[in-house]
C-alpha cells in the first residue's frame, strides 16, 4: 500500500533530507586514500547523532553499520571494515537519516585518486541515469516510466541495470511501496501522483547485469567482478511538482566531478 505524504509529512522529510545531505558533506572531505570504511561510518554516525537524529540503517534487519560502503565489484551493502581506500577504488557511500519520525535516503559513488576513463565514465553515466529517472517524476506518468528512462540511458552506453534490488517509497518508514525498479516498460507500473516519495537508486554495472551474496549476508557483488556504481535520491511529487530532498550540493562543493 502506497502512502501519500501530507504537507506535514513532507516538511518532516524534508528536514532529515537536508540533515543527510550535510551527512553526505561530511563524509565526502573524507574520501581519501588510506581511511578505512569504518572510519567513514563512525564520522557519519556521530555527525547524525550529534544532529538529534538516528541512521536509518542501523540495526535495520539486524544490520550492523550507519552506512552502506561498497568499494568497486561491491554493488550495494558493504558493511564498513578495516578496509583502506586506495587510487582506483570507487566507493558507494550509502547512508539513511531518521529524525521526528521521517527518514530519508541517499547515495553517492566517489572515484579515489586516479580511475581509469571507463571508470569514470561508469560514474557519470550512473549518475546522470539516476537524473533521467527523476525527471520522469510528474503528475500522469507511472513507475514504469522510471525504469524504462534509466534502462534505456545506461543500455545505450554499453553499461547494465541491476535487477535484484530496486528503488522504493520512504517516509515513516525507511522502505515503503511502490518499489522503484531501474528497468521496466513506460505506461505500466502505479501512476505517480500527489503526495508520491520515492528514492531512485540506479546499480549500475560496467560488466554483465548479475550480482551474487556474499557469505555474510549483507554484502552484493558483480558476478563477474567488474565495477558498480550506485546514486541515490529521495524525490516527491506535491503539487504537482517534482522536488528533489536530498542534494549532492554538499558533496560536489568537494569533489568536482
Ligand atoms: N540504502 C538501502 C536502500 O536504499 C538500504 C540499506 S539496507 C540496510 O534501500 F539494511 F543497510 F539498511
Ligand atoms: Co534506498
């Protein structure tokens, strides 16, 4: 069942939107080579609780971190280690905020050093599929039309759309309906409408499209262990409007790309 979100709802997120993009800020000064994830995940959630807000992630399901890092093959869900960053890496940092009962959710891939060409590419066209997915967010098209935006964006450039796990409705809870898949046909799926909030969050492969669970039950990975990038943001349709709530403002003041 899909919730509508009221004015009050969306004010609520709205605020732990902003608190998460400034999370997102924070940890973006710190993509260096030679931290450790851990090190990323103990900044993060002390900034959030330092903010009067919970991560949304942790203890979710059993899990054990506030942020999702998932360095190069790693897809999404990488619990945070002794792991240091090194030049080449690409790292997807994904992190949810709780606060006054609303979450929000986002993600952002970094290149560490120098990547390859291919590499980069593979960020920017994450990227930009993850905007060609908003932009699909108005009064009259449906979730279909998402995916199908995002499909036929990464396909088009040699890339592929993961299918096993998908973008999703977020409010009171960190994960609502409708889910959000980044492949699909237009006109089908739920009609996105007035009070919608939904996070869009093209994986995409430079490989094949299948990814595989590693044994600690948290962690997905490439098959074929080729690199995968990860955007994310929390996106609401009111007034017939399409407002982004998270930004990449924080994070592109620091990393230009
Ligand atoms: N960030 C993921 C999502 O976008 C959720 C992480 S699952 C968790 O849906 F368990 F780590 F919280
Ligand atoms: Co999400």
């Amino acid at each position: 069942m899909i919730y509508y979100k009221s004015a009050a709802d969306l004010e609520g997120i709205k605020k732990s939107a902003e608190l998460l993009s400034r999370v997102h800020g924070e940890i973006a000064k710190l993509i260096v080579e030679g931290v450790t994830t851990k090190e990323l995940d103990k900044r993060a959630e002390e900034f959030i609780r330092d903010h009067g807000a919970v991560p949304s992630f942790y203890n979710y399901n059993g899990y054990p971190a506030s942020l999702c890092i998932s360095v190069n093959e790693t897809v999404v869900h990488g619990i945070p280690s002794n792991y240091r960053l090194k030049s080449g890496d690409i790292v997807s940092i994904d992190c949810g905020v709780y606060m006054n009962g609303y979450h929000a959710d986002c993600a952002y891939t970094y290149p560490v050093g120098e990547v390859s060409a291919h590499v980069m590419e593979l960020l920017k066209v994450t990227k930009q599929a993850l905007y060609e997915g908003i932009a699909q967010v108005a009064p009259g098209k449906r979730i279909g039309d998402i995916g199908y935006a995002i499909q036929s964006y990464v396909q088009a450039r040699g890339f592929s759309v993961v299918r096993e796990l998908v973008g999703h409705g977020v409010g009171k809870n960190l994960h609502e309906d409708p889910q959000v898949p980044n492949y699909g046909k237009r006109g089908t799926g739920a009609k996105i409408q007035n009070g919608m909030v939904i996070a869009i969050e093209p994986m995409i492969n430079m490989g094949k499209r299948e990814v595989v669970h590693e044994a600690d039950g948290w962690t997905i990975r490439t098959k074929d262990r080729k690199p995968s990038a990860h955007f994310e943001h929390t996106v609401a349709l009111y007034n017939n409007k399409t407002e982004i709530l998270t930004t990449f403002q924080y994070i592109e003041q620091i990393f230009k790309f």
